[in-house]
C-alpha cells in the first residue's frame, strides 16, 4: 500500500511527501511508534514513495520499483532485524553487514536500509552505525524503527530526522474498555488477586500484552494532562510513577521476559 492509507498521519505524510518532491529527503530517520503499529510497514511504503517515479512522494504500488519493495526482492534495499533466543537485540555484526551492504553500488537511485527494533541494537552495534550516519554515501536512506528512542545514544538520535507515528484510533481503540476497566480498579485499590483475574480475561498473548501496555500509558499520560477526570483522585507524582512503571513493563516485554510475569509486576508495583 502506498502512504495514502496512513491517514491518521496525514500531517507527517503531507511533510514526507514535500521532502521527497523538493529533493531533500534526509540521509537517517527514526520512526517511533506504539507496539500495535506496523512501522515496518510504514517504512517500505516510505521508501517506495522516496524510489516510485509514476507518483513520486506517494508510491503508486505498481510500478517495477513499488513491487519490488513491496515483494521484498529490491536488492538495494537491506532490512536488520533484531536476533537471540532469549533477548532479542540488533547485534554489532548485524550492522557490520548492513555497513558492507551500504558500500555496494545501488542498481537502482538509492541505497536503503531499514533497521527494525532499533531501540535494542548493542552500544557496540550503535557505535558501529554512528560511523556510517556521520559519512553515508550519496543518496543512502537509513530508517530506524523503534518503540522507545530513548533507549538509542544521543549521537545517533541528533543525526537522525525524528517522526512519531500515531498509527491511528483504529489500532488502538478495540482493547480500550479492559483497559479502561484495569485502570479503575487500580484506581480503586482493587486486590491484586483481582487485577490478575482482569488480566488473565484479556491478556493471552504477549502482543495483548504489548496492547494493554500501549492502552494504560496513554491513559496515563492523559490523566496527566488531566484529559481524564480520573486524574482527579491520584497523586501527579503517582501518575509520574505509574508511567515510568508501564515504560519498565515494556522494557521487560522487549526483553522477553515471560509477559504473564510482567504484567503481574507491574500491577503489583503500581497497586502497592
Ligand atoms: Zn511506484
């Protein structure tokens, strides 16, 4: 699909579209978005959008150049992806690959990589990548996926242009009741015998996990902006605390640490 179907962005997409018709498209970007968002996705219909030359700025999806990234057999472009079995994380030979990849000469205008999970690539392995952000070839697009950017060096963030995907309401919206629910109840001083048989209901999986996460921290940062009338019956310096805990949760879940067991922390240290 070309950028057109990522409606609930269409400002970004707008911005997107005029760097790529007046010819300054940026060599590195992150893209940040929520666990339930297809950044990668978003990042090749990106790049067929920076490539297409029947809708230059939108990608057409059916020109030799959009099929071939959307089919995944575009040889200039290099996708990273974060690898272990237990935590999985992008690895500084990963980037050593990708690097020897960016130094061939492109058939095509461009050469393009796209590094999923950046946020969990080594300090080794950003060090690594700081190299070729500072001196890349004419040309080459690097995009950088990541759920928390915070966990990337400031080197890195400072040389990289920086767009925030919301991914849209659709996305978002179809778990919002059992999180709103679980929010009440902790509100409320529910047990956590009971918040776990709320969680148990709903969470069965570690993308649900990942959801619930996604759905509490943007209840909480609305009750922080006091958008929520709830925020009225808790402490700023709590709603601070619960927001750094659901963050810690993510983390865990980034990690791979058992998604039941997350949860379950993080219930315990926000109830207590
Ligand atoms: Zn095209």
């Amino acid at each position: 699909m070309s950028l057109d179907k990522w409606k609930s962005d269409e400002k970004l997409i707008a911005r997107i579209t005029r760097a790529i018709e007046t010819g300054s498209v940026s060599h590195a970007y992150i893209i940040e978005g929520d666990n339930c968002v297809d950044k990668e996705a978003f990042a090749l219909d990106f790049l067929k959008a920076v490539c297409c030359e029947e809708r230059p700025g939108r990608g057409c999806d059916m020109c030799l150049s959009c099929r071939r990234i959307d089919h995944g057999n575009c040889e200039d472009l290099y996708i990273v992806r974060a690898e272990g079995a237990a935590t999985k994380s992008v690895k500084d030979d990963a980037v050593f690959r990708l690097q020897e990849n960016l130094k061939k000469k492109p058939a095509g205008p461009r050469n393009m990589a796209v590094i999923c999970n950046a946020d969990t690539m080594t300090r080794r392995a950003q060090n690594r990548l700081l190299k070729t952000l500072e001196e890349p070839n004419p040309g080459t697009v690097i995009i950088l996926l990541s759920e928390n950017r915070e966990n990337l060096l400031d080197t890195i963030k400072s040389r990289c242009i920086f767009y925030r995907l919301s991914g849209g309401e659709e996305t978002g919206g179809e778990n919002l009741k059992e999180v709103n629910d679980l929010v009440d109840a902790l509100i409320e001083g529910e047990s956590f015998f009971q918040l776990k048989e709320m969680l148990s209901g709903c969470v069965k999986s570690r993308e649900d996990a990942f959801r619930m996460l996604d759905g509490m921290e943007r209840i909480y940062r609305n009750l922080l902006l006091n958008k929520d009338p709830r925020g009225k019956l808790l402490k700023k310096e709590d709603v601070f605390r619960g927001v750094e805990l659901i963050e810690e949760a993510r983390r865990d879940l980034i990690m791979n640490v058992n998604y039941n067991y997350a949860l379950k922390n993080l219930m315990l240290k926000i109830g207590g």
